[in-house]
C-alpha cells in the first residue's frame, strides 16, 4: 500500500501483475479504480478523466468454487477465513468442500483444515482446476489466509537450538540443502527477518512445505509442524512470477516397508514394466495418482 503527501498527475501506467486499486484522494479515500495486469495509455483507460492519483494498494481476492473445475457456488474472500465450510456471517455461502479456486489478486496460504492448521499450501496468482493443482496431499482444503508481508529483500536465520540460542544461520536466497550452509538437518527457531519464505521438510525444496512471514517462530509449532526437521527452503520473489523451484518425485518399491527393487519417475508413466508390483511407495514431492490398469 502506499499513500502519497498530494495526488500525483499519471498520465499512463502498466500493471504487471496483480490487481491494484487506485484512489483519486490521499489516504484511500473516495471509490477506487481497479486495475488488472495490462497497459492503460492514459486515465480514460481505467475510467476518469482526472488523472490524479492520492494512494493505491494491491487488491486481494481468491475466488473458491464448490466443484473443481470452477463449477458449482463460489465465494468471492478478500480476508482471511477461518472455516470456508462454515462461515461467520449469514451472508457468505455454506460451501459443502473446496474443489477449484482462482487467486486473482495477492498471494496466500490454504490450509488442510479449519483455523489455519494441517498441511499448508502456496497459492499465488493463477487458475487451480483442482485439488492437485495446489499440490495437494488430498481434496481437503478448510481455511484460507491471505499474505500481508512485504515480498523484498528476503532474509532468514535458522537455529539449530530452542529460543535462538547459539548460532544462527542467516539465509538470504534459495537453498535447496540446508547442510549446504553447515547448518543440520534439525532447525528449533526461525527469525525471518524480512520477506516471505516458504521451508520444507526434504531436500530439493519437497515434502511437506511451511509458510513464513516476517516475525520470530520459537519452535516448530509455531510454524505449524510436528517436528523440527527442516532440509530445504527458498523465499518468494515476487507475487504472479511462478518463480519457486518445485520438485516432483515418487518412489515405488516391490516389497512393503520401502523394501526390494524400486523406480523412481519424477514425470507421468503410461505404464510400469511388466513384471513390476509395487508394495509400498514413497513420496519425495508433487501429488501423485496410481492407477491399477495402464494409460
């Protein structure tokens, strides 16, 4: 958000991504104008004659739709929600699941269950058909919750100690493997210092993901895991860019326990080989469907 001293005169602007409202006095005062991603020549392109411009904000707005496919009810949210399946006020619609949403404008985080817990997901701007698209562990997602952070000069310091005692190691751009930086596979507290970042639990940036905002997280629940073991991480660049480095990866193994002979694919298989039975399966990253015929 910003808001100028006086309305600045804007002959012409571009929009790169998201969706902006500018306002013709200081202080977000009087109706806004929004702004989508594209070029606007002059102020008649987005709808005045007077080009003045007092303040402008990034607008933020997902919209969640009953069925994937962007079928069934939907639910235009531009705050955070704590329950999408039962809202607080009357007004809002009682959506039976969560199966496609669009991220029209900010970046957010949905959650596996209600009041901001279980598995967490990146959303940035886009289209997410479905469930999968997400990257989902399964169909669930239960409550949203909107990023308010600035996204500039990422910084980061890990400890490997409770309470951020001892040393501390400070990362400031992506780092698919946290020993790179002598830094062990257990983190107890995290200091972000600026940016937002999102943490995993494997290296190559998979497995379980973690969403950080700028603040202090004392030990692993504050950033919403069961445990303290964290391998990888990178920040968000900027908001509708797709920059993050994601990882899609199963293993297939012929006995139970992650035992026998194994494969590993890391894109689709039409079919496995012939004599190959998997017993049991591990997943380094990505969601991933098995089916029990070929094609």
């Amino acid at each position: 958000s910003q808001g100028l001293e006086k309305p600045l005169q804007v002959a012409s602007a571009t929009v790169s991504a998201g969706l902006w409202l500018l306002y013709p006095k200081p202080l977000f005062e009087d109706t806004p104008y929004i702004l989508e991603p594209g070029e606007y020549p002059t102020s008649e392109a987005w709808g005045t004659s007077d080009p003045s411009v007092g303040s402008l904000k990034p607008m933020r707005l997902a919209v969640v739709y009953e069925a994937p496919g962007f079928q069934g009810r939907s639910w235009e949210v531009s705050r955070d929600i704590y329950n999408l399946q039962q809202p607080e006020d009357s007004q809002s619609p009682h959506l039976a699941s969560v199966g496609s949403l669009r991220v029209l404008g900010g970046c957010w985080v949905g959650y596996e269950k209600e009041g901001f817990r279980g598995h967490q997901y990146l959303l940035e701007e886009g289209e997410y058909p479905d469930w999968s698209h997400w990257g989902g562990y399964d169909e669930l997602l239960t409550s949203l919750r909107v990023i308010r952070t600035d996204f500039g000069d990422p910084a980061v310091v890990l400890f490997e100690a409770m309470d951020f005692e001892g040393h501390g190691v400070e990362v400031s751009k992506a780092l698919p493997d946290v020993e790179l930086v002598q830094h062990g596979p257990s983190t107890q507290a995290i200091h972000v210092l600026s940016g937002v970042w999102v943490a995993y639990q494997e290296v190559g940036f998979s497995g379980e993901q973690y969403v950080l905002e700028k603040g202090v997280y004392r030990n692993c629940e504050d950033w919403g895991a069961g445990n303290s073991t964290l391998a990888s991480l990178q920040p968000v660049l900027q908001v509708g860019e797709h920059d993050l480095h994601f990882v899609s990866k199963i293993q297939l193994f012929s006995r139970p326990d992650f035992l026998g002979d194994h494969f590993s694919f890391e894109d689709d298989q039409a079919a496995l080989p012939a004599s190959f039975r998997p017993q049991s399966c591990r997943v380094h990253g990505g969601s991933w469907i098995l089916f029990d015929e070929t094609n």
